[in-house]
C-alpha cells in the first residue's frame, strides 16, 4: 500500500495509529514464517538496540550510503523539531526511531538516546515483563492489519527476512510483554525503528518504515 498521503491528513489519522493492542487472536497455522529466526522461550531481557549496534556494526562506507525515507508528519530528531523532508538533512547517518504516548515521531542518532525516551516515556528497561506468557506480536504485510501476518515472540530475532516478507512489514501489535524493533537492512543494520509493547501501529509509512524492515529484534 504505497500511497502518497496529504499532509492535512496526518494529525487527525495519528490519533488514532496507536492504540491498547489486541492480545487475543486466531493464528492461521498455514500464516508463513522466515526459517533464519532465533528464539528462547525463557528469555527475560531481550537485547537493546544499542547492544544490537555494537554486535553488528556497519561500515563507515555503509553508513554513508544511507538516504531516509520521508515520514508523513514532521520528526523530532535528537531534541530538535524537523519537517518531514528535513529528515534528509542526516542522510548519511544512522537513525534509531520510536514514538511517544502521543504517537509523535521521534529519531536520535544515538541508539542510547532513543532508550532513555524509552524508560522516560513509559518506564521501559528492555525486561520482558512475561517471558513465560508467550503473547506474541503480530506483524502484517498490509496497513490496518492486512495478512498475511508474522508472529514474533518475546525476545525473538529474525537475522534475515528473506522472500515475502522481506521490505513487506505495513503494520504491527505489538504484545503486551516485549517491545519489537524493525532493522532497515539485513543482520540487524540499518536505520531502526522502536515499537513499544502493547501498542498498534496501523499504518508504519507515517514513521516512515512503510515496507522497509529487513531483520527484527
């Protein structure tokens, strides 16, 4: 779904992106899954995006070649307040992206910083409040929870989205237990995207990472 949307639009369709996530729901056992995941079902801590930076670390040739997507509404991007198309004033640079109780868009090149509006935002330390609970996250292929649809558990990693899904993921719930973080480029690289536990995303092209999601954490 891949629609250029009038930004007199964006503000009223924001208040509703976000919202308490659905935590019940019928899986289609046919539903398709990639085969390079990891999981532990006993996992209590899942991995910090900023560990995760650490662990696989991008060249500086890599990281030049970086151009942003465009969001639909305007970004914050480390504590300062840009128009959307401003956002590629930091081509180049790697950005980590998340969204606040009211859903506004925010971007820090330090993966560190976007944690701490993490726990300031909503107390969030990467524990998994549940690891035994197995309330999974629901990725779709289309807005509005469109499937098919991929399951993601508490502290689950897929290294590579190959053939479907990979550049396919449009919107999310996310599980009540576990935040989910999308990666731009395969092996956990790229620009990142956020997605706190227990909130819908009904429509990821406003953040920008509409169809762009290679591996998750």
């Amino acid at each position: 779904m891949k629609k250029t949307l009038l930004a007199g639009i964006c503000l009223s369709i924001m208040s509703i992106m976000i919202l308490p996530a659905v935590t019940s729901a019928a899986y289609d056992t046919q539903d398709y899954t990639p085969q390079n995941s990891n999981v532990n079902s006993d996992i209590a801590y899942q991995m910090k995006p900023s560990e995760i930076v650490e662990l696989y670390p991008m060249s500086a040739e890599e990281i030049k070649a970086i151009v942003h997507v465009i969001p639909q509404c305007p970004v914050t991007i480390d504590g300062v307040l840009y128009k959307a198309e401003d956002i590629s004033l930091f081509d180049g640079q790697r950005l980590h992206f998340t969204t606040d109780k009211k859903g506004n868009l925010y971007a820090f090149t330090d993966a560190e910083k976007m944690e701490e509006l993490l726990e300031k935002e909503y107390g969030y330390t990467f524990e998994i409040s549940s690891p035994s609970s197995k309330k999974v996250s629901i990725l779709y292929m289309d807005w509005l929870y469109g499937e098919p649809k991929l399951d993601c558990s508490p502290g689950q990693q897929f290294l590579t989205l190959d053939g479907l899904w990979d550049n396919s993921i449009s919107s999310a719930q996310i599980g009540p237990d576990a935040s989910v973080t999308l990666w731009d480029y395969p092996g956990l690289t790229g620009d990142s995207i956020t997605l706190y536990a227990g909130l819908n995303y009904s429509a990821l092209t406003f953040q920008g990472f509409n169809d762009r999601a290679s591996s998750i954490s």
